[in-house]
C-alpha cells in the first residue's frame, strides 16, 4: 500500500518536471525565434537591395515608401539619403538636390548631414551649363559648398578637399563667363561694355586664370579711349599682381604699351 502511493507520487514528480521542462524548453524556443520584419524593415531591405544593383528608379520607389510609413524612424533618415543618392546616379540632380537638403535640415545629427550638405552642392554643380550660359545654378552650388565648408569643419579630410577644389573650380567658370562676355563687347566694338565685364574679372575673380589677360586688356582699352591714367594703374596693378603668373604674350604686350605711355 506505501509502495503503491510513493510510486504515485514519483510518477505524479516525474509528470511535473517533464511539464515543466517542455514549458521552458516551448518559452526558450518563443524567446529565440526571429521576429518578422516590420513593413517599414521590408520596403527599406527591398530599396537597398535594388540600390546595390543599380537600378535607381525601383530604389527610389521603395525609399520613397519607408519614408511616407516611418517618417521619424531611423529607417527614414537613411532612405531620404540613399533616395537622394539614387536620385543624383540616375542623373535626376534637381530632385537630389532637394532630398539631400532635406536629410541636413530633417536629420542635422545624422551621420549624413555633412555628405548630404556635399551633395547639396554637387547637385547644383553638375546642373551648371558651359560658361556663356546661365550660371544660376553654379552660383548655388558655390553657395552650398561655402555653407559646407563652414558648418562642417570637421567633416572626412577627402570631402573637405573635394569641396575647396569644386570652388576653386566654380570660381574660374564664373570668371570664364565675364571674361568671355567682355571678349564679345570687344569684337562688337563697344569698349565701355567690355570693360565692364573685364572688370567684374578683376574684382570678383581677381585669382583665376583669367584676371591676368583681362587686366592687359583693360589697359590696352584704356590706352585706346586716350584714358591714360587709367591705362597707368592698369600696367601697374598687372605688375603687381600678375607678373609672375602671366604668359609670355602678356607680358610682352603690357610692356610694350608701358613704353607707349608718356612719362607722367
């Protein structure tokens, strides 16, 4: 009769460890179980996966759709930058423009704010035309690439460069457009004009390339309109400034008309 109870209640301890262990071994397996991407999760991992493969325009669709479902979540700050990258590959750079500003406004602590203020830059650089064309869109991104320079010291070295070079060049293609405007004055024989647009060379772009050659050229229209103390400080100011770096001919054509030139 004792045996018979105490066999029960090993079975009924037996029968209450195994419940126990599968009710463990049930939660440790719930515990362990991946979770299901969330939409958001879905359309972001879908977007980046048709980024790697280059196809720009079905990534931006799914960026497009993370952002309008998570707007504030991490996910989102990631897909406003990576459409506007898509954007910028697919060569649609107005419409990158306006994404990457919108990651630097919506997301300033983002680890993309200082590329996308980059970018901001780059979009409107690669909109400008050849230089007698319009240059508002040049003027822009020299604008972005300044606001760059100056809000993000400490950005990757590389990028820093980058945007230092890109003014340097911005700068030479406005100076470009000036100059070549004063060389149609020239041609068309309107003296005064072209010496407005040599000019605006000398005081806005006084270091590039073309400041040494407008600045003969404003001694040499001088000279000619017997405006001969302009024509002096023209001389001066190019031997001051632009020997060194001038070509040959310059040189050669400024002193030519120095010697010219009665004594003052």
């Amino acid at each position: 009769m004792i045996f018979t109870k105490n066999r029960t209640l090993i079975s009924f301890a037996f029968l209450l460890l195994f419940v126990v262990a599968s009710g463990c071994g049930s939660s440790g397996d719930q515990l362990t179980k991946p979770l299901a991407p969330t939409p958001s999760e879905k359309l972001f991992a879908d977007g980046k996966a048709a980024y790697d493969k280059e196809d720009w325009l079905e990534a931006i669709h799914f960026f497009e759709a993370v952002r309008v479902q998570s707007p504030t979540s991490e996910l989102a700050t990631q897909s406003t930058y990576l459409e506007a990258m898509a954007r910028f590959k697919q060569e649609m750079y107005s419409g990158a423009a306006v994404d990457f500003r919108a990651v630097r406004r919506n997301y300033p602590n983002s680890p993309t704010a200082a590329r996308a203020q980059y970018m901001v830059g780059e979009s409107y650089f690669q909109l400008g035309p050849r230089p007698e064309l319009d240059q508002s869109y040049t003027s822009l991104a020299l604008a972005e690439f300044q606001t760059f320079l100056r809000d993000f010291p400490d950005a990757p070295s590389t990028l820093i460069d980058s945007a230092k070079n890109r003014i340097v060049e911005i700068r030479n293609k406005l100076a470009n457009k000036f100059f070549l405007a004063g060389q149609l004055y020239d041609k068309l024989e309107d003296p005064k004009s072209a010496l407005v647009y040599y000019g605006r060379v000398l005081d806005q772009y006084y270091d590039s390339p073309r400041a040494s050659e407008s600045e003969v050229r404003v001694a040499e229209l001088n000279f000619d309109r017997k405006k001969l103390d302009d024509c002096r400080k023209a001389l001066d100011a190019f031997d001051s400034r632009y020997l060194k770096s001038a070509t040959e001919s310059e040189r050669g054509r400024a002193l030519k008309l120095r010697s010219r030139l009665p004594n003052p």
